[in-house]
C-alpha cells in the first residue's frame, strides 16, 4: 500500500492497476500542502481538502486517510471520521500520540495515557457505528506509537506497553490493529499472538537502520497490509532535486550530448505524451467529444418539441454513437425536451420543492443524482 502526498500521485497509483488501495500520509500532506514537517502544522481542514481531491482522483481505488489524532478531544475525533468519510475515505486512522503530534520518528514523539487513548478509539467507533446506521461505511485503523515514545513512565517497557495497548484496541472493535516501529521479527510474532483474529498493518519508512520487508515477507509474518508512507514522497523529491541540479548546472534533463547520461539527468523526465495522458488531457477529450453540442443541434430547429438526444439511460453516460436504437426504461419518455422546459421556467422561492422538482426531473431521464447533503448522502 503507497503512502500517497497529493491528487496526482493518487491518480498514477490508480493509473498503474498495481494496488488494492493507498494511503493519504500526513508526513506527506504536511510536506506537499504546507511545506512543513510532520509536527502537528497540518489542521482537519487541510487533510480534509487534501483528502477530498486525493479521494476523487484516486477513482474506485479505496484511499486510507491519516487521522493524526483526531485532531483534539473526543468531540474532534468523532468530527475527524464524519469528515474523511464524507471526503471519500476507505477507512481512518487514528493514533495515540499526544496533541499536537508528530511523526513517529521525530524527537521527542510522546504518547498519551493508556486511558486516553481508549477513550479517543472509542469516540472513532462511535462515530463508525453512526455512519453504519445511515447506510455507509468506514474501517477504524487504531494505530499506538508507544513502542517508539520517550515517554519516561515506560522505563523501557515500551514493547509491552504497545501491546496491551493493541490488546484493548481489538477489544473495543478497531478495523485494524497497527502497532508503529515494532523491532524485528520477534516482535512482530509476538504482536500477532496477540491479534488472532484481527486485521493488522506494518508501516515501513526508508530509515537508516531499520530492515524492510517485502509486501510478501510481511504477510509470512501475518500482516494484512503492508504500508509505505514516504517513499513515493521520496522518490518525487529525489527527482525534482536531480533536476533542478541538472538545470543548475546550465544544463536540461534531455540534453545527452558532451556530458553522460546519469549526470544529464536522462530518465528523469516522463515523455511528452505520457505526461499528458498522465495528468487526463485524453480523458477530458473524450468527456468533450461525448457532450459535444453538436449532438443537440436540434433543439435548436423548428421541431425542437420532437428532438431526441442520444442518450443512453440504461448505462448513464452519452456513448457518441449513431445507434439510434430505443434502449430506454418503457417509463422514461424517450422525448424530455419539455421536462427540461418546465424545470428552468419553475417559479418558486421554495427551496425544498425545487430540490424536489431537480431531483424528478433527472430521475426522469436517467441520469444520476449526485451525493445529497450531510455526512451520510441524501438525507
């Protein structure tokens, strides 16, 4: 599972169909969004609108966002999941580090009261099991990063302290369990005798003096997901500073004449046409060519009553085709020329009724009606 920083990254993820599912890193955001370090700068608001368009662009590829701490006490840990489910989240996750927090490798990395942190999961599942109510879903991820923490009152007891901490959060009911920074394969066994049964997750960093595991290597381990949060960050840094180090020189990534290749910085750069398609001109074409106003010339004509557009109701999408062949549901009249009239001339303050009479009307012909207000889709 690749840590994903901004929309773009989740779209090449997407594009690749060479993973399940990704996760929105916080490390990541903060670097990309803000410019900063992972040292609790990033707010809700910013992971939300992070999330949102790295949601969208990640298409049907479910996204894991970083839920940090939830962002302050049990009111803002509720508001975090109904947030990231309605950014378009897969699942959240939540940790037990202290407010403001940090990454789990920074100085100083702190760890709330074992309590605490039972009670900032709890405020997570309640919200879960609201959103499960009303129809949708979202996977709670309980995540401790007291095996790392310098919390003193540990005295080097950090391992059996992540431990009992994972323990109660699979007695609460977390989605899945993650235990950050476990040191080696003993520990890693001894984590998953104690999560028979639970869903859990290995977070890798490139870190000088910690051993990375193969996504393979992780599930002989009993790891359901194996995560790298930083290294399509690193990898985009890498080269973006290779580059400028290329055109600091006076040079250009394609130039290949007089100087070798490595230090052109040849393979930096995506062709032209790739790059293109990677970003959705092509698509975004085909979206032109398929609402072309060509295709509704004839509500232009004296017979504009009588004009059908080539809709196809049945897949909900113009297909651009000449098939003039009626697929249409027998109770969608094939002619909604007049529908459309009497929409736009409604006259009426009311803004129920004319949600009401929007709603009718695009059932009517066949399109899809977009997500409703509230957390929980048309309500």
């Amino acid at each position: 599972m690749p840590g994903v920083h901004d929309a773009l990254t989740a779209k090449l993820v997407a594009r690749s169909g060479m993973f399940e599912t990704a996760f929105m890193s916080g490390y990541g955001v903060a670097a990309s969004k803000l410019g900063d370090p992972d040292v609790g700068l990033a707010t809700l608001g910013d992971m939300v609108d992070a999330g949102r368009s790295i949601c969208r662009a990640a298409g049907d590829m479910p996204v894991v966002g970083d839920g940090d701490t939830g962002f302050g006490g049990v009111a803002n840990v509720r508001r975090t999941v109904f947030e990231y489910h309605a950014a378009g989240f897969a699942a959240v996750s939540i940790e037990d580090q202290v407010f403001p927090k940090r990454c789990a490798y920074g100085k100083g990395m702190r760890v709330v009261p074992r309590r605490d942190a039972m009670a900032r999961l709890a405020a997570a599942l309640s919200a879960r099991d609201e959103i499960r109510a009303h129809g949708g879903d979202i996977l709670v991820i309980a995540r401790t990063d007291s095996r790392l923490a310098t919390n003193a009152e540990m005295s080097g007891d950090n391992f059996k302290e992540a431990i009992l901490r994972c323990f109660e959060f699979r007695q609460l009911g977390a989605d899945v369990v993650w235990m950050e920074g476990p040191a080696g394969v003993a520990e890693m066994e001894a984590f998953h005798a104690a999560m028979e049964g639970t869903r859990t997750i290995l977070a890798q960093v490139e870190k000088p003096g910690r051993t990375m595991y193969s996504p393979e290597r992780c599930a002989e381990l009993g790891y359901d997901a194996a995560l790298f949060g930083l290294t399509l960050l690193s990898a985009s840094a890498a080269g973006v500073e290779r580059t400028l180090s290329v055109m600091g020189a006076g040079d250009h990534p394609t130039a290949v004449q007089g100087i070798k290749s490595a230090e052109s910085g040849a393979g930096l750069l995506l062709p032209f046409d790739d790059l293109y398609d990677a970003v959705g001109f092509n698509e975004h074409y085909d979206l032109e060519d398929a609402f072309d106003s060509d295709k509704f010339a004839c509500a232009e004509g004296p017979n504009a009553a009588e004009c059908e557009a080539d809709f196809d109701s049945e897949s909900d999408s113009f297909d651009g085709s000449d098939d003039t062949s009626d697929t249409s549901d027998a109770s969608v009249e094939a002619n909604w020329t007049d529908e459309v009239n009497s929409f736009y001339e409604l006259d009426t303050d009311d803004r129920a009724a004319r949600d009401d009479q929007y709603k009718k009307f695009y059932d009517q012909i066949g399109l899809k009606n977009g997500d409703g207000g509230g957390f929980f889709g048309d309500e």
